[in-house]
C-alpha cells in the first residue's frame, strides 16, 4: 500500500507549513519516538507535516521497526507524511550495512528475503525532494554540480533501481543523494572553497562550495536548501552554512559512537517583522499590516545519551533531575588507635565515595524556566530566513570539522 501511494506521488513532492523535518535515522527508533514525545508527533487532525529526509534503514537496531513505522504513517496520512530517499535506501548499500542482515536474522530466509525485496521497491520509488513552503528544498545529501533545476528534478522517471543510479546518465541524481557541502572554514586554500570538487565517497559524489549554493538558489527561486548525509562529532545535529542559505539536521543520537545530539527542524509561517504599519489604501481604506511570505525555521534538539551522562557525572545528579547539585555522600571508616591510658578506641574518618556514572536514559520533558537548575536534554533554537545573511563566522565549526564527520 505505501508503495502504491508513494509512486503515486511525484518525485520532487511538497509539504505545506508549518512542517518538522528529520534528517537520518538510521534504524534508531527510540530518538525517534522521542522527537515526537518531545517536539509533536504526526496526528490526523493537525495540520503539521512531516518530512523524513533519508537513511531510515542500515546500522541501528530497530530497522524494521522504524521503516515498518513511517510506512504506516505515510499510508494512513499520505498527505501529511513525506518519505524522501537517501543513499541507504539502496540495494547493495542494505546488503553490506545491516538492513539486509536484519530482515533474515528477524524473519526467517524465505519470509526476510520476501520482505526485503518488497521494502527495495519502495525505496525504488521514493521521491528524490520535498519542497516546502515552496521556499525550501530538502533533498538527502546535497546539490552535487548543480547544472540540474527543480524541473528536471520533476522529470526523473521511476522506479530507480540499483542499475539505474549507476548509470552514466543518471550520475547528477546519484550526486544529490551523495554529495557534501564544502565548510566554510576549510583550509585547503581560497580555490577549495568555491566551485565543485571530487568527493572522498567516490566519483559520482561531489562536494560544492557556498557560490554553488547561493546562484542555484537563485536560479531556482529557492531561499533555503536542508540536507542530512553527514554526523559530525559532538555536534548539536545541525549546522547552519553557505551564508545562511544551507542547513543540516541528522536525527540519530550518538551515531556510531560520535557524541550527536538528535535534531528536528520546525518551519513556520511568521509575519514579516520588517513589514510596514498599518496604511491607507488609495479608495481611502484602512489596510492592514503587510503579511508577507516568511518561513521561519527552528531547530529542536534531543540532547546525546553520552553527554547527558558526562554533565551528570560532572554536576554530581541524575539527568533530567531539576534539584540543586548535591554533594557526595560519605561513608564512614572505622580506625582503631590508642589513647594516652593505652586503651583502644574508635574514632571515625570521612572518605568520599565514588560517584558512579548516571543511567543512559535521559528524560523527554524540558522546562526552559529550569534550565539553569537541570541538565538540559532538549534544546530549541530560532533562525528566520527573512534575516540577513549571517555570514561565513556563523557557520565555523573549526578546522577539526572535516575529520570528525561521519558519512551517513
């Protein structure tokens, strides 16, 4: 049923605002339920959708789960719930990463190898984009060369399968589900920074520079570009690069041992700050405050287990415990000495005890007025696309970034 409903649909779908926006995840169910514990889940009767941007499947432990979990979201609110492919959502990349593996150790050979194969055709059928608010083009990985636009995007004939994405012709779509962005701050010299180079992944990705992005959004009328494809160590779950004109958000906590945090983004419609007062119109009317056509977008943010653990290490508490910093408690140590008289006596000692580190479960709930008293596990920050660009210093993460990022 989804893979009718998805087929149905066209490869370069589009959402409505307000609309949250998850980046991989990876097989790991559990940050997803929590992301909608903390921030929203999908519902019928509420008009906020849904926009999962790739790598559902591969590497976690609850694949099944979580594919089987989005499909039955897209079929029963296929309107409300978007599923846009990414490089995992492939064949030979669920036989060498586990999605394969955990169909037959689940299911049995016959049954798994029937499974699998039904889930492969819908992931052959997966749109490539989602654009949003008709302002906002999520796809999984990146731009590539960017010598294609929305309506050859529109174009694309499905399904594609294996042999199709590796078809020479097909290399620029294969790039969308590959490609990087260059850093901001790389240091490979000025020339490394602007244009299109070979990717580390291979010969079809490809890694592009702030002025790719900035004249494709241009060219296509676009205001913000939000890929996925990459965990970068000890990072928040997102990024915001390219002069403001490109975000990335990945939803899995501590993917592969790298210390994340898990991000959602939420895009709403908002009045335009810098719109004009109310005015006369020329018949005489009163009109009201402009309302003009800005999208604002706010990243949501699950705090990392592995974090969560190190500050309640470091504050000496529980995580998501809200009461003030206790002190250790002390144990008593029996001493046996001798008095002046040579009679034996006790006297005692205090000797801190080892503070063991907290449980790995962190609580959902977050009150921003107690955030000075808790260890925060959920995090909101605010962007507007309406802003002036903020510039190259607001998207530095330092020259370490590179090495520290793991590839979704």
């Amino acid at each position: 049923a989804a893979g009718k409903i998805i087929g149905a649909q066209p490869v370069l779908v589009k959402a409505s605002v307000p609309c949250r926006i998850f980046g991989d995840t990876h097989g790991q169910l559990r940050d997803v339920l929590m992301l909608f514990h903390a921030f929203g889940a999908p519902a019928a009767d509420k008009d906020v959708c849904f926009v999962f941007n790739g790598d559902f499947v591969d590497r976690g432990k609850h694949q099944l789960a979580l594919v089987g979990l989005l499909f039955a979201l897209k079929v029963s609110m296929p309107d409300k719930i978007f599923l846009v492919r990414g490089n995992h959502e492939e064949k030979s990349m669920n036989s060498k990463y586990g999605f394969a593996a955990e169909c037959f150790n689940s299911l049995g050979q016959d049954f798994g190898f029937r499974i699998l194969s039904l889930m492969q055709k819908v992931f052959d059928v997966l749109p490539l984009g989602c654009l949003v608010g008709e302002k906002i083009l999520v796809v999984h990985g990146g731009l590539g060369d960017a010598r294609w636009g929305l309506a050859e995007l529109m174009n694309v004939r499905r399904p594609l399968r294996h042999e199709d994405l590796n078809n020479e012709d097909n290399d620029w779509i294969n790039s969308i589900l590959w490609s990087d962005p260059i850093e901001d701050d790389n240091q490979d010299g000025d020339a490394k920074v602007f244009g299109v180079h070979a990717s580390p992944r291979g010969k079809v990705a490809k890694q592009f520079g702030w002025d790719v992005t900035k004249v494709f959004c241009a060219r296509n009328g676009l205001s913000l570009i939000v890929r996925s494809h990459q965990s970068k160590r000890g990072s928040p779950g997102f990024d915001v690069m390219h002069d403001s004109l490109l975000m990335r958000v990945f939803s899995a906590r501590d993917y592969e041992g790298h210390s994340n945090d898990g991000a959602t983004l939420f895009v709403r419609q908002r009045e335009d700050p810098d719109a004009g007062d109310a005015h006369f119109d020329a018949d005489g009317f009163v009109r009201p405050k402009e309302q003009v056509n800005v999208l604002w977008v706010r990243p949501q943010v699950l705090r990392s287990c592995t974090k969560a653990r190190k500050d309640a290490i470091r504050l000496n508490r529980r995580p998501g415990d809200i009461s003030p910093p206790r002190s250790p408690p002390q144990k008593k140590s029996s001493r046996r000495s001798r008095n002046s008289t040579g009679k034996s006596t006790v006297s005692t000692r205090q000797e801190p005890t080892k503070v063991e580190p907290a449980s790995s479960s962190t609580s959902s709930q977050a009150n921003s007025s107690r955030a000075s008293t808790q260890v925060p596990l959920l995090e909101s920050v605010g962007t507007s696309l309406s802003a002036k660009p903020a510039g190259k210093a607001a998207a530095k993460k330092g020259a370490a970034a590179k090495k520290n990022t793991r590839f979704g």
